[in-house]
C-alpha cells in the first residue's frame, strides 16, 4: 500500500515575518572580521574590541547659571592676584633675616682682603675723625681731655678702623692681640692683626686701649717760619706723646649706630 503523501503548503506571510525576526542578524563587524580571519579568531576579536569594549559617558552638563558664576568668581580672584603681584613689586623687597644672611655670607671678609696694609689708610682716616670730635685739631689749642668730657663722645664714637689692643681680658690667650677693627658688632670686635689674620674679640670682660696720636703739625711750623721771626723753632726730636685710652668692652656692647644715637650717663661700674 503506497503512502498518501501532500505536498506541504509554502508557508504564509506571518509565519515569514516571524521566522526573520526571530533569527538573529549578524553585526557587520563580525561578518567582515570572518572575511578577513579566522572564525576562532574573528569572535576573540569581535568580543574584545566590540562586544566587551567599554563605553565613556560625559557628565551632565553643568547649570549654565551656576557655571557664569564661577567664572566671574575666577576673573575676579585673578583681577585681585594681579593687583597684589603689581603692588608687591612696586614696595620694597622683603628684607633677609639674621639667619640668610649668616647662609649667604654676607658680611663676611673674603681671604684676600685680610690684609693689614689694607686697613692701614681706615686706621689714619679714623685717627683724624677721633681727633675732630675731641676737639683736637689744628685749631683747636687742647692737648688733654678729662672724663666728663671725653666720655660720653668716645663711648658713643664709631670705632671702625680703631687700633685696639687688649689689655685685660678673663681669657689670657686675647691679652696683647693687637689689630685695626674692620667689623663692630654688639658683642664683638673684628680685627685684622699685623699678621694678616682676622681675631673675633669679645667685648665683655675685655679691657681695650687705643692711642690717639696728634696731628703732624712739622709743615704748618714752617710755614709761620716763612712768614716772620718771631715764631721759635721746635727742637728737633720734640714730639707730642699720644693720648692713651682704655675702655670697658661691656659697655660698649651695642652697634654703633645704636651707641650713636644713645644717651649715656656717667656712672660707677662695678667691674672696675
């Protein structure tokens, strides 16, 4: 007995539709990668570089209002940087601290300028300038000073390029350190002695002298010579004997402009 075969009927517009869109379409991507790879090869990169890549969001864009604000805060914050860098450069620059200038060497005395022969001319300039404020000049006629007088003017008198010499000192070793003083600070003196070498001397518990020689007064006498008879002629070998000073370095211990401005009193010390 034969079997009663029908043939199937084609299938119907709906079912059509259906079948497309129940089977999934392949992304071009991948179609193309498999034209150019291995399909192994073709879905390793098609799920790495499509599939799992990641995706980047923007933030929400900011309220309009909101961002005009705070660029007029931010024109404003530079409009008042400008004006403070302007006014800063204008004034004077800060001045450096004890501290940087101590790092910087400021006042330090370089090694070729440690020389005696160097100091030497400060020392005759400042024997002119003692000899002015004590009154003893060419026209002035005083060959001595007392205490009341001389005292306040020497302890107030700037003693840069003084020829000091310790005479006593607690420490021994500084007794008969001789120098010409190129740094007066306020509590010490700098010296340069006659070898070349700079000697930091305490001013407390150190007793210094110094000499204040007259003026060389030989040409002025041979001058009024010229002019008439009646002046004599000073022996040959006649000379003035220096003034000889001798001071307390503690009560000098302040900075010469300080001392310059200062007022001092004539008292007793206890030290003496």
């Amino acid at each position: 007995m034969e079997p009663n075969l029908h043939p199937i009927p084609p299938p119907t517009w709906n079912e059509t539709f259906t079948t497309m869109a129940t089977e999934p379409k392949e992304h071009i991507a991948e179609a193309l990668l498999k034209r150019a790879h291995s399909p192994d090869q073709a879905n390793t990169i098609f799920r790495e570089r499509v599939k799992q890549r990641p995706l980047l969001l923007r933030p929400t864009s900011p309220d309009p209002d909101l961002d005009a604000r705070s660029k007029r805060q931010s024109l404003r914050h530079q409009k008042a940087k400008s004006q403070r860098s302007s006014s800063s450069s204008s004034t004077k620059p800060k001045p450096l601290s004890a501290k940087q200038k101590r790092r910087l060497d400021l006042y330090a005395i370089p090694a070729s300028q440690r020389k005696y022969a160097i100091y030497a001319p400060l020392h005759r300039m400042w024997c002119a300038y003692i000899r002015e404020i004590l009154g003893l000049g060419r026209e002035g006629k005083r060959t001595f000073v007392d205490a009341n007088s001389a005292g306040p003017v020497l302890v107030s008198a700037d003693y840069h390029g003084a020829l000091l010499e310790v005479t006593r000192s607690r420490c021994l070793s500084r007794v008969g350190t001789k120098g010409i003083v190129v740094k007066d600070t306020k509590f010490t003196f700098e010296l340069v002695t006659m070898r070349d070498e700079v000697k930091v001397l305490p001013k407390e518990h150190t007793v210094f002298r110094f000499e204040v020689p007259f003026e060389d007064d030989g040409e002025e006498e041979k001058q009024k010579m010229g002019e008439g008879d009646e002046v004599v002629k000073k022996e040959e070998g006649e000379k003035r004997k220096p003034l000889v000073f001798e001071i307390q370095g503690g009560q000098f211990e302040n900075r010469a402009p300080d001392r310059a401005n200062k007022k001092f009193r004539a008292h007793f010390d206890p030290d003496l």
